[in-house]
C-alpha cells in the first residue's frame, strides 16, 4: 500500500451501497484525531456530593421515575469518584480526546449570576483536566449537557426566558473560560439544541418535560428555547473571542446533531423536497444563524409563520459579528431515515415541516440494518452524503463529536464483549469518513465514539448500552468490549503517513 497515496487507496474502492459491504479500515490523514465522548449526568453520579446542586435531571428522574424506565444516574457509572480509573482506561486504549460536559450545578450550585461557585466541584474538574494532559489527552468541554440547574428552572423558567437564561449562562460560561481555559483548548457552548427544544418542550420525553405541565404552549416554547439556545451560544463564543482567546489560544463552537434524510419515492419531487426540508428543520435551525449569521432558513419561517421568534436588530447583529468566530461544525450524528411530503395544511403544532419519517421506503427497502435500537440503523452512506450535506452549506472542518450505537443483549457481559455488530458499525462508518475526505474533499478533523462506556441514556434509563467499555451498574466493574481494541489497532496503523 505504500506506492499509493491515501487518496488512491480510497478510490479503488466503489460507494457504499447495500447492507452486506466489508469494512476495508480505509486510511485517514495522519493527524486525524481520536477520542471517545460522555455527559456529566449520564456517568458521573456523586448527584448531591461536595455542594454540588440539582440539576432538572436530578428532579426528573426521581418526580416520576417511570419517564427514565424506574430509573436515575444518583450513582450511575460513579466516575465522580473513579474518574482516575477512567483516565487509565483511556489512556491504554490510545485516545488522542476525551469530549465531556462540565456539570452546571457542580460549580455553581443553584446556577445564576449572583449565586456562589462551588471550589470542590471546580476543583473535580480540574483533576480530571490535569490527569487527562498528564497522559496525553486533550480535553474537549462542553458547558451545557442538558442538566440545567433546577433552580434557574424554578426561577424563571430555565430557557423559556431568553434573557435571564442567557445572562446567567454567560456567567458561568466565563467561570469556565478563568478556571479552565489555560488547559482546555475545544469547547462546545451547547450540545443539540434541537433536542433540547423538541425532545424537552414538544415531546416532553426528556426533562424538564415542561409540555406536559399546565399552561404550556408547544406551539411556540420550543421555539423560544432554541431562541435562547442560539443567542446564548453568540454570546458566550463573542466573550470568549474578545476575553479570552488572544491568552488562551483556543476554539469554540456548537454541536448539532441530524439525522440524514432520503426521500420516500425517489421519483416524486415533493419527497425529494421533503428529505431536503427536514434536514433544513433539524440543522439549519440553528446551523444558519450561528455559521453564517443568518435568519432561521427560509422553509421555516414558510411553514412556522409567527411560531417562529424574529430576531430584533441587535441580535441580527450578534449573529453576524460571531458566525466567523466558530471554528469548527461539531457533529453527532446516528442514523438515516426516509422522508415523505404529507398532504398540506400541516398540524398547527408540525415542527418537521410536515413530513413523515420512516426506516423504510415506498418500495420497501429498509434504510440499513437495526442495531440495538430499531431506529437506530447502519446507513454509512447516508452519513457520508450529511458530511458533503454539511460541508457546502458550512465550509467548516468538521469534528464528528459522537457517533456509535447499542448493541443487542449488552446487559451479559459476555454478549456485549463480542459486539461484532458495534465493529462493523464504527468500521465501516469510519470508512465513510475516508470517502468524504480523500474522494469528496470534504475536511473532516476529528471522531469521538459515543461513548466511552455504558451510561445512563436518560428516558430509556440504563437499557441501550453505546459504550466501547461495558459497566456492570451493580458492581461499577469496567470491562472493554472488542470495538475498544478495534478502535485502538486501527487508529495505530490507519493513519496515513503520506
Ligand atoms: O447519550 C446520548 C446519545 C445516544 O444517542 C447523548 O447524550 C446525546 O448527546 C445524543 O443525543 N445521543 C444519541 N442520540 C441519538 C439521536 C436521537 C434522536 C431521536 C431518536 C428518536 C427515537
């Protein structure tokens, strides 16, 4: 293989289709980075230890404990207190990264501007950063992780109030930037806005599952949230680019999460639009104003009217003095899924642009095989045309900050050792990445596994496991399955030297 550059390589090989392909471990560019990814809630436990405060998450699991299967991340995989353990553990796989969430409530316990920090909480993570540097990982923090602090949700409502939650964020984003940010050279202001708009003001399957309390109106409150999620974000990456970045030297940006959408009957127009239309409504969402400045994408403001917030002047103004600062596209992507046009006038309270999802096609074809979770489905061509996707409405790099999936009876430690299915998964999505640079000439920089090892996945509780590292919940005992040796093998041979 050495008389090849990695782009020949690469080209021998024909696209991605069908369901039965073999993962050819095609090269990547030799600083190509690795990493595997967790959130504070889901792994940490220690929940109320060392002054920490609650966190909606805290409140959610125990209200009504059959919205997380009966059960809660109070102890979870303990790594509040194992954390050195964990670091070793990643240290003998190779990681180049490590992607976690800096928990809220931990340092600033009941949250707001005016409220004290917590030294112990500070001082956890500035363990954890010291153990990562001294082993050679870099860290990669994000500042918000879905565990909003329960008394600024009590307060005022959380994101519901734009300025309230935006001024309190920008306060502790700037603790983080003064504690951390000599060490810590990635951050990520919010992980998936659109899951917290949706998924926890729409749905209501994730806390604060505000829509199923009286008086709520989902027509508009998952707008607003994402409202305030975006101009949070402008705000704290513009403090960050005017204080912070000439002494620190680091970057900043978002991670968005999408979904890659084929149409239903390739042969009608309105399906070819509606796949379009979708990831228009998951991504440009927030991609548009943040990356390039923007207004919400025209397709929305069409089928959202009113529902949609307008941006006043000064925030336009934000938006376009920021876009430029974001340094990378963060991305977590899972799935395809098909899309189908339905029949207009939308339900007033649509938020897809009036389309139907499904896994499998008007001819019925299945969008690629089911993992541990039926939704959830090996599509790596899909994967590989969201990167082109991404690429030429964003021109960033772009960092794959999760990707993975469950497997199959993971609970016996046997199964999830031999998780052939997980290999093939992360294989041949790896390989897709390889497509889209050395082929499409699409810059991709960075891969973070979802997820270093099992954890709580919150409504579903400890059910589907997407660990590389199987955790026995009763006796916190770590054990890497073969997609952790997978990974570490062939990140040490496959970056290409030429
Ligand atoms: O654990 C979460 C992983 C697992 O699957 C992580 O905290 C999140 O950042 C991320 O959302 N994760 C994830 N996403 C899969 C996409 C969910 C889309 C909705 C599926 C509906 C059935």
């Amino acid at each position: 293989a050495s008389m090849f550059s990695a782009a020949d390589i690469v080209a021998q090989y024909s696209p991605l289709t069908g369901h039965d392909l073999p993962v050819r471990n095609l090269p990547l560019p030799p600083d190509f980075a690795w990493g595997t990814a967790t959130s504070a809630y889901q792994i940490e436990g220690g929940a109320l230890q060392d002054g920490k405060g609650k966190s909606i998450w805290d409140v959610y699991t125990h209200l009504e404990p059959s919205r997380t299967n009966g059960q809660n991340a109070d102890v979870s995989c303990d790594h509040y207190n194992r954390m050195p353990e964990d670091v070793e553990l990643m240290a003998s796989l190779g990681v180049d990264v490590y992607r976690f969430s800096i928990a809220w409530a931990r340092i600033i316990p009941l949250g707001g501007r005016d409220d004290p920090a917590n030294e112990k909480g500070i001082a956890f993570y500035n363990h954890l950063i010291d153990r990562l540097l001294a082993r050679g990982i870099q860290p990669v923090a994000t500042l918000y992780h879905w565990d909003t602090p329960q008394a600024l949700y009590e307060r005022y409502g959380a994101m519901l109030n734009t300025d309230e939650f935006r001024a309190d964020f920008e306060r502790y984003a700037r603790l983080c930037f003064e504690r951390f940010g000599d060490r810590v050279k990635k951050w990520v202001t919010f992980n998936e806005p659109y899951i917290s708009s949706i998924f926890a003001h729409l749905n209501g399957t994730l806390a604060p599952g505000h829509c199923r309390e009286a008086g709520t109106d989902t027509k508009t409150e998952p707008w607003r949230v994402g409202h305030t999620l975006l101009l949070s974000h402008a705000t704290v990456v513009e403090v960050y680019a005017k204080e912070f970045q000439s002494s620190q030297q680091g970057e900043i940006s978002v991670v968005l999460n999408g979904h890659y959408y084929e149409p239903y009957d390739a042969s009608k127009q309105a399906d070819i639009d509606a796949a379009e239309r979708r990831m228009v409504f998951y991504i440009g969402w927030f991609g548009d104003p943040i990356y390039l400045g923007k207004d919400y994408p025209d397709e929305m403001r069409e089928y959202l009217g009113s529902r949609l917030p307008a941006f006043t002047a000064e925030e336009r103004e934000l938006l376009r003095r920021t876009a430029h600062i974001n340094a990378f596209y963060g991305m977590n992507h899972y799935s395809t899924k098909y899309a189908r046009a339905l029949p207009d006038p939308p339900a007033d309270n649509d938020w897809t642009g009036n389309i139907e999802e499904s896994a499998v096609n008007s001819e019925g074809k299945e969008v690629g095989p089911v993992s541990g979770l039926g939704w959830l489905r090996l599509a790596p061509e899909g994967f590989r045309k969201l990167l082109n996707w991404v690429w030429r409405r964003y021109h960033l790099p772009i960092v794959i900050t999760e990707n993975g999936c469950p497997c199959p009876g993971e609970d016996d430690v046997a199964v999830a050792v031999d998780d052939k299915f997980r290999q093939r998964y992360l294989g041949l999505y790896l390989d897709a990445i390889s497509r889209a640079i050395y082929t499409d000439g699409v810059p991709v920089t960075g891969y973070y596994v979802w997820s270093l090892m099992d954890n709580f996945e919150w409504s579903a509780g400890y059910g589907p496991r997407y660990g590389i590292v199987h955790v026995d919940f009763a006796t916190l005992k770590r054990t890497p399955k073969n997609s952790a040796y997978y990974l570490r093998d062939t990140f040490k041979s496959r970056r290409a030297t030429s």
